[in-house]
C-alpha cells in the first residue's frame, strides 16, 4: 500500500483494522549507487505499518507467514481437491503438517505475558508450542476459512501456554491486502477470555446444582419475582402443598396462596422476606386448591437470576406440636457439636451462598469453606444441602429475620 492509501479498504468488523492498515514506511527509490547506509526495514515494521503500536499493543498480536500453507492448498487443487473440509475431515494428518508449515515472524510483548514466554525464541519453534488437541480444530477451521477465499476469520479456542498452562482464547486471523494472494503475511490477534470461561462455567454449574436441588427436594419450593410477586417456578412438591400442577402454578400471584382476609398481613410479609438475604416465618395460613386451610413454616432468601432479582421460599407444612420439638431438640443438640464460625457457615449456605460468596463474606478462602462444609456435613450426619437447610430451619439458627 502507498502512502496515498491505494487499495485501503476501511472493514468495521474488526476493531483492529485501522491501525494495521496504515501506509508501510516508503522504500528509498533507486539511484543505480550502493545504499550501504540506508536501514533495514524489519518486516514487522513494513506489515504493520507502525512498530511502536505492535510492540505495546494490550492485546496479544501475531504476524504469520502462510505461503507454505497456500502453495500446499494450490498443490491440492491441482490434484482434484474441491472440497478442503471434506478432504481434512478424512486426512487429520494433514492438519499438523499445515500447522507446521506456518512460520512465526515476530510476536508482541503483550504475547510474550499471556503464554508465559521468556522471549520470542519460544515461538520461533512453530505453532506446535502452543497448540493443544482442541487447537487444531480450531486452526482447521481457520484454513478452510482462508481456502473459501475470506481474509478474516474468528473463533474462541484452547491455547496452551509455553509452560503447559491451558488457556481459553479468542482469536482473531486477518491478511492484509497486499498479501492477499501469497499469505506471506497473516496478522492474529489473541485475547485471552479464560476467567470468562472459568465464571461461566461456574455459574452453569451453580444453576444446574440449583435446578437438581428446587427439582429433587423433598419440600415445597417457589420462586417468585421481588418486584411483583408473581411466581416463576415451582417444584413438584409444591404442586402437591397447594393442588395444583405446578405448571399452573407459575403465574399466579404469591397472595393467591393465602386467605383473602389477611391479604394486609402478607403482602406486609412478603416485603419483609424480600428486603432481608434469608427470612423465617412460622405458623403462616396457607389456602389450598380445595379449600383446606393449612398452616407452614416459610424460610426465604433473595436471589438474582437473569438480572433479576427473585426469591425462593421453602413452605414446610408444619407438624403436630410434639414432633416439631422433639426435631428442635435434636437440632439443639448437634449444633453444640458446631462451632460459631461453622453456624454462620451453616446460614450462609442456608441463603444460597455459593463458596466463593461465603469466601467473600467471611474473609477466608474458598478451599476453607469448603472444608468447614465437609466438617458440618460430617459432624450433623447429613448428605444434602436440602437437609442443612431445613436442619438450620429446625435449630433456629436463621433465628425470626
């Protein structure tokens, strides 16, 4: 490209563009006299247009060489190949040679942080230094893309560091213009996204541990909106508490639950659940689909979900008066077996705090939450997260909030 622009062409998608497409550094023209004191410009210089924003660029930035890579493509198509995924799909082996085909020109210092190099040197060794087995599916992709003729092209992937470490990334392949027919020049930029990974995966893992636990437990279970009060879901047992399918139970307001008499009273409840993390009620007068009138115990806590803010409610139908102290007793007694800092444990998991919450909350670290969880769960003889709840609930430990 000269200096004047020609062949620029301007490509929002990437938000890189614009800076790797500036004006390469003029060549000095030619007067026929030896030129032993005109500098060597570096290639990265020439690809880049600007050295200094290669060098300190935040972002992990890659140029590549590729002719190997094309040559080998045109030697295929000489050879009959139309179709390169179906081709690569049934010769595997073809993927590693490619890779290693590709020479490494010049990386930056923002690569050298991320795959924990101690200098270039590392990745002048090819490819094969960073590549995990997911990796190459991801390069596959990425040689199909430019065999199809595009000069950009996307995906998220599996890196491994220079010292074995895996890394999630999003990579990013873009040939610049003038390099368009050789490849002898492929700019990628590397964004490491493994913390995004590693919360998402975390967060998956917390909702499918909720959804085992609202499905499985053996107590009733709803989930309502803080702001309206209309229910979101419903377990089967609650189904059974009210009446009602539990499919026609989500919808309805909270209120519907109660006798129309003491609405007032309720809906006062209701706000006081929703402004405190957990909340305990007893004796509250619940109406069921067929007129019967039965009282439970409602211990709740606040949750967000989607950018909502929700709350989950335990209604336990209550007990005859006998049984119901004799399970206080007995919660009494093991909770002199459980140390100060294990019962606000026990109350923290009761809120549907995960690890890394309580870690937060209580100034300790996650592995020490874990092992006070392990030490509850052995010293009460319990093996559910459902039974510590609803052993808090009869010990009192979440007290009258």
């Amino acid at each position: 490209m000269s200096s004047a622009g020609k062949n620029t062409r301007k490509d929002t998608r990437s938000p890189h563009r614009e800076a790797l497409t500036k004006a390469k550094p003029k060549l000095p023209e030619s007067t026929g006299k030896k030129r032993s004191n005109v500098p060597v410009l570096d290639p990265v210089e020439v690809a880049m247009g600007d050295p200094y924003f290669f060098r300190d660029a935040p972002v992990s930035i890659w140029v590549e060489d590729f002719s190997e890579v094309r040559s080998r493509f045109e030697t295929l198509k000489k050879q009959g190949v139309r179709n390169l995924r179906t081709y690569l799909a049934r010769h595997p082996e073809e993927i590693i040679s490619l890779a290693e085909k590709v020479k490494i020109i010049d990386v930056n210092n923002a690569t050298l942080r991320l795959y924990r190099a101690r200098d270039k040197m590392d990745f002048f060794k090819g490819l094969k230094q960073i590549f995990s087995k997911t990796s190459y599916e991801t390069f596959k992709e990425g040689l199909i893309a430019l065999g199809e003729g595009r000069r950009e092209y996307s995906s998220e992937g599996e890196d491994l560091t220079i010292t074995k470490e895996g890394i999630n990334v999003l990579l990013q392949w873009f040939v610049p213009v003038d390099y368009e027919n050789t490849w002898s020049r492929v700019i990628v930029f590397v964004s490491d996204i493994t913390a995004l990974r590693r919360e998402q995966t975390e967060l998956l893992y917390s909702e499918e541990k909720y959804r085992a636990l609202f499905e499985y437990i053996k107590e009733a279970v709803f989930l309502a909106d803080a702001e309206t009060g209309v229910v979101l879901a419903a377990n089967k047992k609650a189904g059974e508490l009210i009446g009602l399918p539990p499919g026609d139970i989500i919808g309805m307001h909270f209120s519907q639950f109660h006798p129309a008499d003491q609405a007032d009273f309720h809906k006062a409840m209701f706000q006081k659940h929703v402004q405190g993390s957990v909340a305990v009620s007893d004796n509250v007068d619940v109406c069921r689909a067929d007129g019967e009138r039965i009282q439970v115990s409602i211990i709740s806590s606040t949750l967000s979900i989607g950018g909502k803010r929700c709350i989950s409610g335990i209604y336990r139908q209550q007990p005859r008066k006998e049984l119901a102290a004799d399970a206080a007793s007995k919660a009494a007694a093991y909770t002199e077996m459980l140390s100060r800092r294990e019962c606000e444990i026990v109350c923290s998991i009761a809120a549907g705090l995960t690890n890394r919450q309580m870690a937060k909350k209580h100034a300790i670290s996650e592995a020490t939450v874990k092992t006070h969880r392990t030490r509850i769960m052995t010293k009460l003889k319990l093996h559910k997260t459902a039974e510590l709840v609803m052993y808090a609930v009869n010990a009192h430990l979440l007290g009258d909030k």
